[in-house]
C-alpha cells in the first residue's frame, strides 16, 4: 500500500510551503534549461491564493506573474524552481509536470504564467 497523509496534514503542507516562497519578499517562477534560466517570474506576495483543499493549493495568477524580457535559450525547457525572495529553491520539478505553450524561449520573449496547482503528496 503507498505512504498516504490525511488532508488536514497536506493542507499545512500546502500552507508551510506558500510561507516559504514568501520568505524574504516574493518568490519567483524560474523556467530553465539544466540549471540556466530561460525566464524569472515574479510570484504575488503570497504566491498561492486563498487555503489549500484536500491539498491543493492554487497560484495567484492576477496579475499573471509576466517575465517581460525571457534571457531565452536555444533549447527546450526541462526543469523548473520555485524560489524564495532569496533564490533559494523551495520546490522544483521538469518538462512533465508543466504545460508549455513554447518550449523553446527566444531571448526577449514575454513569458506568462495563466495557472499553477500544487498538489502535496498524498
């Protein structure tokens, strides 16, 4: 049988992880390429709106959190991080847990995010 939490535990996950995004102003969204961002969001201060359900929690996206001049990279995206307002990686993941409208970010490119779940282990 896999590991399995109760809600109210990945709730307080939900709700320990949004506070550490936060840390030290807002957080960011980084798309990369190994470990070279293509492109740096800037997250709302929280970043997730509202409490997280059933351990969701939804990113604020209004404003869309807009990178208005992507460094771009000649490669598709493959890895992504979610950062304090210090740069450090508080979560992170690839290509397969992201839809992409682009997945080759040209220099200059305006990039946006339009919805992010997080989802807490079960």
């Amino acid at each position: 049988m896999p590991l399995d939490h109760n809600d109210d535990l990945r709730n307080d996950f939900c709700d320990e992880m949004n506070a550490s995004v936060n840390i030290n102003g807002p957080g960011s969204f980084i798309l990369k390429v190994v470990t070279t961002p293509a492109a740096t969001m800037v997250l709302s201060n929280p970043a997730f709106d509202g409490v997280p359900a059933s351990g969701q929690f939804t990113l604020d996206v209004t404003p869309e959190p807009t990178d208005t001049d992507a460094t771009g990279n000649a490669s598709p995206i493959d890895a992504w991080d979610f950062v304090d307002g210090n740069a450090k990686v508080i979560f992170s993941g690839d290509e397969t847990d992201i839809t992409l409208t682009k997945a080759t970010i040209a220099a200059g490119d305006i990039v946006k995010i339009t919805s992010f779940t997080y989802i807490a282990t079960q």
